[in-house]
C-alpha cells in the first residue's frame, strides 16, 4: 500500500463529515459516507485527479447517505453497507430525508470483513449502539479509523433514536475501538479529529 491522503468535506444541513481517501500513487479513491450534496462532491473531487473505486457507508441514517444515489449513479462503483442497516436504506423521513435502492454489485459488509479496494486494505469493525449495523472502517496499515457516530472527539453517538442502544454503543467502543493502538487516528462523523490515545483518557481505559 503506498501513501495515502484524505480529504474531508462537511455537507449537508448538519455538517456531516464526508471522507475522500486515496493512494497518492496510483490515484485511487474511497468515498466514506457521502452524506449530501452529490454535485458539490463530485465537482471537489473532480479538481483532485483520482478515479473514485468505492463508496463506504457507516451506518445507515439518512445525514450519512442522503447523496449517495447522485454518487453511485456518478461513478458507477459498488456501495459498501454494513448489514444489520441495509434495512434502513428505504426511504425514511424525519431531520434529513435519503433513499437509496440497493444494486446487485453493492456489498453487505459484516464484523471482520478485510477487503481491498482504491489500492488499500480496509478491516470493518461492526460497533452497533448509534444504530444496529453501526461500522466503522480500520486502516490498520496507516493507523487511520473511520469511526463514523460511534466515536466523535471526547464524545460518541447518539443513542435515543430508533435502533440505539447506550449500553451496547459504549461496549462497543470499550472492546472494539479503544484496544486499538493508541496513536490511531479517529476520524468521525461529525466535528473534528481524535486518536484513539486521547479518548482512552476521556474513557478512562486502562487497557
């Protein structure tokens, strides 16, 4: 795997953080979570010279996904969707309304899955409580996470919305997230940046 970049674009009404990750060498890109604003995604990235591979989704709340079907209509490239929400993919309303209709290419991702796509190897780590098919994405080699709403910077996900769970969200990040080495790099949903070491401290995990 060679270097890698990324690239971070707030949309959306709530300022939702999408991701656009690739290999500087072979110029391969990941979309993490195209929350809004498909036109204003993809001019961004037209300006930075990559062919976009994939698209990763979270988990499935409609601020994490609302642009998605401009995208994957855009790009033509499989969609990855942790499991346990492929149910919540169907139109839903309230704060942000999204859809998306699934395609025979898309992929259902589960816990542990390794996958290689843009050039880089990315593990899923199923971390359900925000929603059930809560995921985030690891990428071991560079020490970066994408944590999506489970993990924000000195804080986590939401848990009273249908589907959450506030025992399971923190047992989650607890087991799954801060037993990570501790100069990961966490990169959220929304707001700003963290490492895994800064939040054991928050947490206060001692291992």
């Amino acid at each position: 795997m060679g270097e890698i970049e990324i690239r971070c674009a707030r949309v959306g009404m709530i300022q939702t953080n999408c991701y656009i990750v690739y290999d500087k060498e072979i110029r391969q890109a990941v979309i993490v979570d195209p929350g809004d604003q498909a036109d204003y995604l993809e001019e961004c990235i037209g300006k930075m010279d990559v062919r976009v591979s994939a698209v990763l989704l979270t988990h499935g709340h409609g601020d994490h996904f609302k642009g998605l079907t401009g995208i994957r209509d855009y790009y033509q490239v499989p969609v990855y969707i942790p499991a346990d929400d492929a149910y919540r993919m169907k139109y839903q309303g309230g704060f942000v309304e999204a859809s998306y209709e699934i395609r025979p290419d898309d992929v259902m991702v589960h816990d542990g899955d390794r996958f290689t796509v843009g050039g880089m190897d990315f593990e899923a780590i199923h971390t359900p409580g925000h929603t059930e098919g809560g995921t985030c994405y690891y990428l071991k080699e560079n020490g970066i996470l994408f944590s999506g709403d489970t993990l924000f910077r000195h804080s986590w996900g939401r848990t009273d919305f249908a589907g959450g769970d506030e025992l399971q969200l923190f047992r989650s990040i607890r087991e799954k997230l801060l037993t990570l080495p501790e100069d990961t790099v966490v990169l959220p949903g929304h707001e700003g940046t963290t490492t895994i070491g800064e939040e054991r401290m928050v947490h206060g995990y001692k291992g």
